[in-house]
C-alpha cells in the first residue's frame, strides 16, 4: 500500500510558521527538492547548538526524526556541506526556540 506523503516544501514552510509563531526564529539554510527532499532541521536555544535531526523513514511504516552527525557545531557546518554534496534535494532548516525538538516531531514525523 502507498502512504501518501506532503511535499518537502509544505512540511518545510509549517515548520518555520509554527516555529516563528511560537516566538522562536526559523529559516532555510539550504532549498532541497519541493516535493521529496529530505530534512534535515539544526536545532537551537536562544543561539545555543542543540544537534542536528533528519526526517527518516521507519520500516514499520511513517516518519520519524533521528539525531544526525556531530554535536560540535563546526563540524555539523561540514557535515551538512558533505551531505549536500551528495544530495543536492535535502533541505536544511535553523529552528531556534526551546521546544524546537518537539514542534518538528509534531509536524515531520
């Protein structure tokens, strides 16, 4: 059975909406593809590096959102230039706001 799947820019663009509604500040670092890029969102508080999270998908059926690469923010810069060398359709999300780990599991996952 096919599970149908919102675009990459709509879960995107509800992702810097609910973050910035919310009193937190929220922009594309890097555009993937509209429809199927993958997500990778850089979550902080109040400027402060929390890690890096991507949109996967479960086996057992649906999303989730796992910790990617690593906690030194100079190396995520490079690891998320790495990945965008080999995939040109992933996006890549700042989400700053202290709750930004649960609004982009409430809205990607």
């Amino acid at each position: 059975m096919i599970e149908p799947r919102a675009a990459s820019a709509l879960l995107v663009s509800a992702l810097i909406r609910r973050i910035q509604d919310d009193g937190g500040s929220a922009m594309v670092l890097a555009r993937g593809d509209e429809i199927a890029g993958s997500i990778i969102v850089a979550l902080a508080d109040r400027g402060v590096p929390l890690g890096l999270v991507e949109r996967v998908w479960r086996f057992e059926g649906g999303f989730g959102l796992d910790s990617v690469g690593p906690t030194d923010p100079i190396d995520q810069t490079d690891y998320i230039a790495r990945r965008r060398r080999t995939d040109p359709d992933l996006w890549v999300i700042e989400a700053d706001h202290r709750d930004a780990r649960a609004i982009a599991e409430a809205l990607l996952a």
